[in-house]
C-alpha cells in the first residue's frame, strides 16, 4: 500500500512513435497537481505500442494516451494482449483489495477498451473529426464527479477518425458501466451521436475527447496547413477561426483541462489516503 502523499502515476504512451502534444499535456497537468497539492507524485512512461513496455501493479494510477491509427491496427499483437491483460489485472486488483488503482483511457485507449468490454460498436467515422467542438453530458454525466465544475454542453478537443455508437443498454447495466457524455447535437446530421466518456468500473473512465489539450498545444494543431486546411474543407472557415479564437476562451478547452483530469486525480488520491 503507498504510503499518503506518496503516488505512483503509470503514464501509457500509444502514440506509436508519433509526435503528439498530448504526453506533455498529460505530464503537465500530473506535475502542476504534484506542486499545487505538495505531494510526492512520481511518473514513469511507458511506451507499449513501440518498445512493448507495460507497467506491472506497483502503480497507484494509469493513465493511458491517445494515438494515430485504428483501434483494431494491436488484434493478435503483443501489446494489445500486455494492455488488456494489465486492465484484466487491474480489476482483480481491485476487487480482491480495499486499496484501489484508478485508470483513465484517452480517445484511442477508451476505443481499445470499448472493444475489449463489448460496449458499443467500434467502427470508422464518414470524415475525421478534428477540432474544438461542444460535448453533451447525460443524465449519468451530471452525477458525475469527474465533472464536477464543467458546463453542459462543455468543450473540448476532439481529434479521431474512429468513433463508438449503438450502446446496448444491456450490455451496460451488466458491466456496471454508464454513458457520461455524448457527441454535440447536429440536427442537420442524419448520424447518430456517438458516445464521448465513460465510467467503465468505480475506478476506471475514459473519454473519446483530450481532457489533456491545453491552448498551447492545439494552437500549434490548428496553425498546420494539413490540419486548417481539413477543418476548412470539413466545417467551413468560420468554424476554423472560431477554434482559433476559442483557445482565449477560458471557458472553453482551458476550463476542461483544469477539470477532468484534476478531478480525477482528487478521486483517486483521496481515495488512497483513506485506505
């Protein structure tokens, strides 16, 4: 058992090798919760897509990244078995123990574990979606306190080709898993709104969207000529300036950042120190 104030954060790399900004979003926002809360927080990485490496059950706390490509690119790949039998790990953990491990999963991690819990139908969107968009939070969602302190809608980077839809409500009550959120509203859309977070187990969540993205980050994004000119042809250029203007908005992307994840880490800890 760690002793208070003494967390060990697992931080899972699925960026495949790729530049991304979303390790450092995460690394930072673990160490600015470290300083603010003075605790002895350490972190180690974990590069399992490349190097193969997966963190044992000496961690307090897993956070797993998004990445490029599909969800299905690890079937029969070593490192898919490595990070399912690791959640496998975790839940026997858990259920065998007062003292817990928290996990959250991020976009291509959340895909990954909608497979492996049969939540949802995992499938190719019809363009990618990329960009700062509003996210809708269901009757679940406001319960949630991962939440707490989030507008309804609330916004946040959303960056994936791949999305989950057609949730059997079955399939959720029997895992004890709920819907927080779900895809903005676009009447003008004959799609279904696929699902953007959920609490998969007391300790493990996950969202579709990057609760890590600051201003700093998706700014660099939106200012690739690849990535204005996608937006561009997706949404139309005011939507494109709309995005940029937004990152001033501390109402916007900044306020989820400030959230979730510090939340999630109050949770967590908290939750450590009175075991």
């Amino acid at each position: 058992m760690s002793e208070k104030n003494n967390i060990k954060v697992a931080v899972i790399d699925m960026n495949n090798g790729n530049p991304n900004q979303g390790m450092r979003g995460i690394q930072e926002i673990l160490q600015n919760y470290r300083d603010k809360n003075q605790l002895n927080l350490t972190l180690d990485i974990f590069d399992i897509r490349t190097k193969g490496e997966v963190p044992d059950l000496n961690y307090d706390i897993y956070i797993s990244s998004g990445g490029p490509g599909s969800p299905f690119d690890g079937e029969q790949e070593k490192w898919e078995r490595d990070f399912f039998n690791l959640l496998d790990d975790i839940e026997s953990f858990n259920t065998e123990n007062e003292h817990k491990k928290y996990v959250f999963l991020i976009c291509h991690s959340f895909q990954l574990a909608c497979r492996k819990y049969g939540l949802g139908t995992v499938t190719k969107r019809k363009s990618n979606a990329f960009g700062i968009f509003p996210i809708s939070i269901t009757d679940n969602g406001e319960l949630e306190t991962v939440f707490d302190g989030l507008h309804n809608p609330f916004y946040s980077v959303d960056s994936r080709d791949w999305q989950v839809i057609q949730p059997d409500e079955a399939d959720f009550i029997a895992k004890g898993a709920k819907i927080l959120a779900i895809e903005k509203e676009r009447p003008h859309v004959d799609l279904e709104r696929c699902i953007m977070a959920i609490r998969f187990s007391e300790q493990i969540i996950g969202t579709q969207f990057h609760p890590e993205a600051d201003p700093v980050g998706m700014k660099m994004y939106l200012l690739q000529d690849e990535k204005k000119a996608a937006i561009i042809a997706n949404h139309g250029e005011d939507k494109y300036f709309d995005m940029l203007n937004s990152l001033d908005d501390p109402d916007r992307i900044t306020l989820t950042q400030s959230v979730i994840l510090p939340n999630f880490l109050n949770e967590a800890i908290h939750t450590l120190q009175e075991a």
